[in-house]
C-alpha cells in the first residue's frame, strides 16, 4: 500500500473500466444506485463506444455529500476491468488514490505506480470455480465486484439487495445468481483484504425527494405534457431515446382508456429531411409537432428548417449535440451546433434556441418549446447534448400547473374572417412582427390558409418587388426582436465581493461551473456568473458583459461558437470575451475550468482577486 492513502468519507470518484457488451452496465448502474439509495448524492456518466461489443467502457460514478453534480476530475477508485486501457486507466488516478483489479493472472510491479493503493481480487478465479457457463461467468463477475466494492466502501448491503429484488422481480433464475455472486464478492473482500479502505460511504439525507433522470426521457415526457401529438423522426446517436420516450409517455398519456384508440401518431422517416418535412405540415395542419436528431440531422433538415422559419410554420427541434464534424465521434459529447441552429438554412434566418442546464430543465423548456413555435411562429430548437440526453442526472422532481393552457398564438377563427377584420398572413398589425395565421379549413372560401415559402407581400401574394421582400425580412427582425421577452431569461450568480471580471456559461457545462466558481471564491478569486438559457440573447446578457472589463466564456467545443454569436448579435470586441474550451467529446470538469480560468487570469490585467474594486 502507498502512504498518503487518500481518505475521504461521501466525496471520492469512482471509474469502471470495461469492455463493451460485457454485461458492466447494469452492475455499474446498480453500484451508483445503491449510493443514492443511502441518501448521499451522486452524478454519473457513461463513457461508451459507438459500436455495440469490444471497445472499450468507462463508467464514472462522483460521489458528492456537497451536491456537486459535474464531473469533478481525476479518479479516487478505479476499478479496472479491461486490460486494452490498462495504462491509461492508471493514469487517471490521483497519487494516494486506489486500484481494482482482477488478480487472477499475477502482474509485474511494472504495471502499478508506486504512489497508488493496489487492491487485487480473483474475480475470475472465483467466477470459474462457481459457473460453469461462459457469459454466467462474464456477467456475474461485474456483480461480483460490486459485492466487493460493499464491503471495501461501506455500502449497506441491504440496499444493494433490496435493488437486486427489484430489478429481478418474478425473475427468480437470475436473481438468486445475481444474489449469491454478490455475496460472494463482499464475503471474500471482508475475509481477505482491509476493509473499508480510507474512501467510505455514511448514510445521509441529503437526496431528498431529487429524482433521478436523464435528459432525453425528460424532453419527452416535457414534449407530451408540451401539447405535442405528432413525432416524425429518424434514427441517430444520441437522440433515439429521445423519440422513444415520448412514444413510451405518449402511450400512456395518449391513450383513450375506454376505446384503446391513440391520440398521437409517431412516424420513423426515410431520413431526416423526411422528418422535418413531416413535422412542418403537421404543424400546418394544427398539430404540435416536433423531431429528434443531432448535428448530422441538422445538417440534412436545413432547407425545410429555411422554410419553416420563412414561411412562419411552428416547429421543435430537440438536437442532442455530439462530438462532429461529420461522423465524428457519436457516442460522445460535444457543444457543437450552437451556430447551426442558430442560423440554420440558407439566406438570412434566426431561430429561437434553448439550452436546458439538466433534466428538469430538458422537461421545462420541452414542454415550453411548443408555446414558442406557436407564439412566434417559427423553428425552435431545443439544445440538449450527450451528457444531458443519455446520462442520469439528480435533479429536481418535475412540476406541472394542471391549469396551464397551451399558448397557440395568434391564430384567426372563422368568426373574425366573417366580421370582415383584415386578415394578411404576414402582415404585422400589432407591431411585434408576429402575423395572424389560420388553420386549414377555418373558412370555406378566403383562403385564410394560405402560407408561402417564397416572397411574397403582407397579403401572401407572390412578388419579387424588392420593397416589400425588405419590409418582410425586417418584420422577421422585429419578431425575432420580440422573442428576447418571451425565451427563458439569464440566470445571474454574482460574486461575493465586487469584480470587473465575469463569465457566461451555459447548458450541461452549469453543474462543472459552479463547483469551479466556488473553488475559485475560496482562492480569493470572484468571478461575476451567468447562465445563459436562450437565443436571442436577453437584454441582460449584453448588460452584463457591458458591466465587466474581461468575460469568460465557457463552452464544450473547438471554435468558441457561443462567444461568435455574442461577438455577432452583441458587437462585442472580441478582446474582451476570453474562450475556455473543452472538446476531448468527455463531459467538462470542475478541474479543467478551474485551471483554465486560474492561468489566464494573470494576463489578463483584470482585477478578480479579493479586494478588488468596481470602478
């Protein structure tokens, strides 16, 4: 064992390293699980490959007392199980920090560092001597480490048992394996090595009644509670469960209970150009409609997103970012389409974006989306990423106000056209750039319904007269002005003593960027934050790079895409926008923000540190 053993009790890492398709998935789920099930926070992430066996898998479980949520950095405990990233997995871990390891076959001191605690257990020597089937072997042998891992942390062992029954209810052949390969685990680690080790686990109450949820279940059930009846979508990593989920709460919320008829339809499409196609008449139509892809998606849905931004028909797009360009990396995370979506199409175009922080939000603004597209009549996208959309977050229990009505905007019924009000598609009668629009059908003769993609007049007549194409682009412009009221406003957390420096942030980097605000508050270093929710930009955000000399912006990709829309929408010079960018496709830490931050400070000539004072 290393002297300076690490010790530290609910507030350690956690990494599994594993094959992929070898079964870890749900014993690594189980372990954080039974973590939560004691009532100490926890933030995990699933680290995976895009191929569906034999590469390599990480699975990181942050234990935090405190609550911190993002990935902190660094590695307390690893167990490694894959022998491919073997050195690389013994890098991570911090000096002090420990090592779990299969001992079965011995292995040279070489392939340990002196500074690190070593823990080795016969996983498959155990494995083989009690199963005889290969994957029994292979898939008890996970569990088994789990057992192990009880009695080396301190975890209660009913827990892990109570989760066990649950997850093996009226399946009796596999919980019993599954119980007794555990049992195993923790009876060998109690007989054979120093238990606990100096990370340990102490029941507490500090889970309360969070929930615990990734981001794409929780757009969908948003999309459901959102008004939404139509899904045309297309099949990419790492949307799908996205689309699955709405189909799953649809199901069950959509359902007649008396006749079994479903008020929802869900259309796979032949690609994704196909689906925003669907979603655009739909919408059209009446219909609440929306798609899930990522940034491939977007690329493809381009020309019919132009026609739903120019045409005025309502649409939702939830994009759950990945790592591009191209193929680029699927399975892993990326802040990568904050410009496309923003612009996305050709010609002049602005769309409405949001970009939820967690979960809860992913069900907030997923349901909110829909009052947008409506309200303003045009695309709306809903920026997710990986970490967000396949990773299970604690956040706050969802809430809904059963007297909410859905906000359809401005939409013209047959008794109006009848009064003889004018009616001009896309004429602005109320100075907020938004029209009136009707529904098809609404009146059988004035063709009230009719809607153009190409220019046209405030009548909805075609004209290439260059005055009035100039007049409809600038009431765009004036919507788009409007829409800065009605998107989710900045959240702000100033610093506790007066700065000149500031920082924006936003989307899955909040949880990383406030465990690093705090770290560099007790440095003496203030930072002014704000979490920016929504483009268009409120007014507040220009206010507060305004008030500040030097701002930080914090984003998860190469080419600093949030800053360029600032700097674009803002002229803002760019000298005071400073990037820290996070891009390896892993979700951003608390460490590398910290750090990045710390080290350009100096150059900065910018007065962070305590005592500073606002001019």
């Amino acid at each position: 064992m290393a002297s300076g053993a690490v010790t530290a009790t609910n507030d350690f890492v956690v990494k599994f390293a594993n094959v992929n398709g070898s079964g870890s998935a749900s014993a690594n789920q189980l372990f954080a699980k039974s973590i939560l099930r004691m009532g100490i926070p926890i933030a995990s992430r699933n680290i995976f490959p895009s191929n569906i066996q034999g590469l390599p898998t990480w699975f990181e479980v942050r234990v935090s007392g405190a609550g911190h949520l993002g990935r902190r950095g660094g590695v307390d405990l690893m167990v490694a199980m894959n022998p491919q990233t073997w050195d690389r997995d013994i890098a991570e871990i911090d000096p002090g920090g420990y090592l779990l390891y299969d001992s079965t076959r011995p292995m040279p001191n070489s392939r340990f560092r002196e500074d690190i605690n070593v823990i080795g257990i016969p996983l498959t020597q155990m494995c083989n001597a009690a199963y005889t089937e290969a994957r029994q072997r292979q898939l008890l042998k996970n569990i088994m480490y789990v057992g192990a891992l009880s009695a080396l942390l301190q975890i209660e062992p009913a827990v892990i048992e109570t989760l066990l029954s649950e997850q093996y209810k009226g399946k009796e052949k596999l919980a019993k394996p599954n119980h007794d390969a555990f049992m195993m685990g923790r009876e060998w680690a109690l007989a054979n090595l120093q238990c606990p080790i100096g990370l340990t686990l102490e029941r507490a109450d500090k889970v309360g009644e969070r929930i615990y949820v990734d981001g794409n279940s929780a757009a969908g059930l948003g999309a459901v509670y959102g008004g939404a009846t139509v899904c045309a979508w297309y099949p990419i990593t790492p949307s799908t469960s996205l689309a699955e989920g709405f189909e799953r709460y649809a199901r069950r919320f959509r359902t007649d209970a008396e006749t079994g008829k479903k008020r929802y339809a869900i259309v796979q499409a032949e690609d994704e150009l196909a689906s925003i196609g669907m979603v655009i008449g739909a919408a059209w139509n009446g219909a609440r409609a929306f798609t899930a892809t990522s940034g491939p998606g977007i690329s493809l849905m381009q020309e019919f997103v132009g026609l739903s931004y120019f045409a005025e028909i309502p649409s939702v797009i939830f994009d759950v970012q990945r790592a591009g360009p191209s193929t680029g990396m699927p399975t892993r995370t990326q802040q990568s389409d904050v410009l496309a979506a923003a612009y996305a199409s050709h010609g002049d175009t602005k769309h409405i974006v949001l970009f939820p922080e967690d979960p809860h939000e992913c069900f907030t603004f997923g349901a909110d989306a829909f009052d947008l597209a409506d309200r303003l009549q045009q695309p709306v996208f809903v920026l997710l990423d990986l970490d967000i959309g396949m990773n299970d977050w604690l956040c706050e229990p969802f809430d809904w106000d059963d007297a909410r009505q859905m906000d359809r905007g401005k939409v013209m019924t047959e008794a109006e056209l009848e009064s003889g009000k004018t009616f001009g598609r896309y004429l602005d009668v109320d100075g907020d750039g938004i029209p009136y629009r009707t529904y098809p059908g609404t009146h059988p003769s004035k063709g009230a319904f009719f809607t153009r993609g190409t220019s046209r007049d405030r009548f909805a007549k075609y004209t290439e007269v260059g005055a009035a194409y100039v007049d409809n682009m600038q009431r765009l412009l004036k919507k788009f002005e409007t829409a800065k009221s009605l998107v989710p406003r900045p959240v702000e957390r100033p610093a506790s003593q007066p700065t000149r420096t500031g920082v924006l942030y936003y989307g899955s980097s909040s949880a990383a960027m406030k465990e690093a605000l705090a770290a560099l508050e007790a440095e003496g270093i203030h930072l002014d934050a704000m979490r920016i929710r929504a483009f268009p930009f409120h007014d507040d955000v220009m206010e507060f790079i305004a008030r500040h000399d030097k701002v930080f912006i914090v984003e998860q990709n190469r080419d600093a895409q949030l800053r360029t829309l600032v700097m674009n929408e803002g002229g803002i010079a760019p000298a005071r926008l400073v990037p820290v960018l996070h891009y390896d496709g892993t979700p951003i830490t608390a460490r590398f923000i910290h750090a990045a931050i710390a080290e350009k400070l100096p150059s900065l000539n910018v007065l962070p540190f305590a005592g500073a004072a606002a001019e």
